[in-house]
C-alpha cells in the first residue's frame, strides 16, 4: 500500500457562498465577490510580504465533494470526460486552486475578490500569482474549445456535492421533536446528564453535528460544525456560531477547542473513527472530549434499530454502536473514557419522564455522557472499568 500523505489546513476561506449550489465555477465568472481568509495563527508570519502581490493563488480542500470519480460529466459539458482533463471538484485528491485578487493584509486575514469559494472552506496554501511565471499562451484547450462563452452565466448545479440530506428536507420535524410529548422528556433527560461534564470542561467548545443547537444553546462561547445549512440557520438564531463543514474535515486549527462535543452524532457520519481524529486534533492538551452517545445493546438502541429497520426518515442510514465498539474506536485513534454519567433507565414503551442522572456507566442505560481524554502515557485512564 502507498503511504498516505495528511495535509493540515493552515486557515479557512469566508465568503458569501454558503452551499455548492448556484456558486460560480471559475474566479473568472466571480464577478466582485468578496471574501476573506482567516490564517491562524501560527502560520501568520508567513504572510510577510505577500501584500506586493495583486493577486494570488490559493490552494484548498473541496471539504464537501462527494465521493471522486474518475470519469465525469463537467459543467461545462455534456460528455463524460476523464477527471483529469476537468476542474471538477470530485477528484482522487479532493484539491481546489483558484486566483483571487487580494485587495489588502489585515493582522492575519486576507480580503479577498473575485472569489468561487465556499464559506468555511479549509485552505492548505497560497502562492503569489506572477504572470512571468504562471501565464502561458496555450495553443490547445481540448474539449473546453467553442465553450467557454458559456463560462459567465454557468453556476454550479450541485451535481459533485453531497446532495440535500434528510436533515435539510426535514429540518423543521427534526427540530419539533425536542418540544414534543415523546421528545421532551429524553431531551431534558439527556441535557442534565450532559450539563456538569460541559460546565467542568475549559472553554470555547466546538460541538461537531451541532443540528438545529438544542444542545450547544445552554452554554457560552459554543462553535457548531454541521453539513446541513437548514439546520444551521436554525442553530444561529439560537446564538450558536455556525460553520459549515463535516467533522471529518474540520476546518479549524490544531489545540483551538477546550471542549469537543459530539452528541448523538457518531452514528450518523460516514467515517466515525476520522471525527474522532479531527476531534482529538482540535483539542487542547486540557481539554475534553465528550461524547453523547445511545448503547446500540440497550433497550433505545434495540427501539432506534426497529425504526431503522422500518425506514425511519432519520435512522434508516444510522449506524448505531455500543460502548465496546467505541472503546475501540477510541483506542485506534489515541483517546481514552475518563468518565461516564448515564440516564434513560425508563423503557421505551413506558410513559417518558424527565430522569436524574448517575454516575458511571448504568447497566441498560439508554443514554450516556462520555468523557474522554487524550491517550498520554502520563494520563491514567479508568477506560477498562468500563468495557
């Protein structure tokens, strides 16, 4: 197997774009978009210099193209063509440059024009743009030849990213059930077995798969990453800040985070075990992990697998897991549990009602508050008590 080579953003580009759909593909048909590049800040004194240039190359992560191809069907086109002869974003090597006019240098951000890229967009590079070295006369444009008059009014139509996903279409059904009868209870629940590992943890705090924020609203100074922009717009009006992104790709610094919550989200991500890296990369060395998680062996994960099973909307592409299957997980990607609070010990076919939590891992509990911490050598861990 060829080795793997891993990139670490070095900022994140700000822009007006906030979804694939109906941006423009090219700078060139950007027309004046403005937008900005937040460098963080230990890559700042890179940037040294860089306001000599009128324009520049920036290098990014297309954090939300699905799956690459090698032979696609281009924007600007109606035949399948290889992916290499394209600047499709669903690649291999999932990796976008555009030129952008950069108006001026501020203390670690770039203002940027004539911009084509998403909002949150993870950056890995800039270069100067320098016409001796980067312009060239080109006698052949292949298949592009005849089309390019096209090129000002085409928009992406979303047809290389993720899609619309259940979360979006049904956002204000998801976001109802915590005010339900049936939802109310759980929730309530769920938050005050939550709260004192929140409350004991430093801050700022990142909750990856924020949704609509009913859970990242009850505490101060809370980031929110989620793919879906419907429930994003619900979690801003909640006063959480919002990105969005994927938590297998978080477009955030290493150390930046005191707090990583992860609440009932493992099991509705693609690569559960590369949330957990990102999570571990973006914490700081005092900083905890926490982890919401339904046991797939309780009574609640046996009732959440029948509506999968059914065709539930929310749960039919749900992975659940127990907490042996997380101690694994955990284990492959340098994490360890330092304690756990439970709560959900009423059946699902009983009448819900608000529960107080305990202490350690309950048998049966259908709902657990993990807390987990980075595997150092001089950490000791109570991880066994629990598996």
């Amino acid at each position: 197997m060829r080795p793997a080579i891993i990139y670490r953003p070095i900022g994140a580009i700000h822009s007006p774009l906030k979804e694939p759909r109906d941006a423009p593909i090219q700078p060139a048909s950007a027309g004046n978009i403005e937008g900005t590049v937040e460098i963080y800040p230990e890559y700042a004194e890179g940037l040294a210099d860089l306001d000599g240039f009128s324009h520049i190359m920036l290098l990014y992560h297309f954090h939300l193209s699905k799956e690459h191809s090698l032979r696609v069907k281009p924007y600007l086109d109606t035949e399948v063509r290889g992916v290499f002869a394209t600047r499709a974003p669903a690649r291999p090597n999932p990796i976008g440059m555009s030129i952008v006019r950069l108006v001026k240098v501020e203390r670690g951000k770039l203002h940027i024009r004539d911009v084509d890229i998403l909002d949150g967009t993870p950056l890995l590079d800039i270069k100067p743009y320098v016409p001796a070295f980067d312009s060239r006369s080109a006698e052949r444009i292949g298949w592009l030849a005849g089309k390019l008059d096209d090129l000002p009014g085409t928009r992406d139509d979303g047809r290389f990213s993720g899609g619309e996903s259940v979360f979006d279409r049904m956002t204000d059904t998801y976001d109802a059930w915590y005010d339900s009868a049936e939802g109310r209870p759980l929730y309530e629940s769920e938050l005050k077995c939550l709260r004192p590992l929140v409350e004991d943890s430093p801050g700022p705090v990142l909750e990856i798969g924020v949704g609509t924020g009913r859970f990242a609203m009850h505490f101060p100074d809370v980031t929110g990453i989620d793919p879906s922009l419907h429930a994003l717009a619900m979690a801003e009006k909640r006063g959480v800040k919002t990105v969005h992104g994927y938590g297998e790709n978080l477009p955030f610094s290493d150390k930046t985070f005191g707090c990583v919550l992860i609440i009932v989200t493992l099991c509705f991500v693609e690569n559960p075990l590369d949330v957990l890296r990102e999570a571990k990369r973006v914490l700081r060395k005092d900083g905890s992990i926490i982890i919401g998680l339904v046991p797939k062996d309780s009574l609640w994960g046996a009732f959440y697998e029948e509506k999968k099973r059914a065709g539930h909307p929310f749960y039919r592409s749900a992975e659940f897991y127990s907490l042996q299957d997380l101690g694994n997980m955990l284990h492959a990607a340098g994490l360890k549990i330092s304690r756990i609070r439970s709560t959900l010990r009423q059946r699902p076919d009983e009448p819900r009602r608000i529960e107080e939590p305990q202490e350690d891992s309950v048998s049966g509990a259908g709902f657990l508050c993990i807390e987990i911490k980075a595997d150092d050598e001089d950490r000791k861990s109570h991880k066994d008590r629990y598996l």
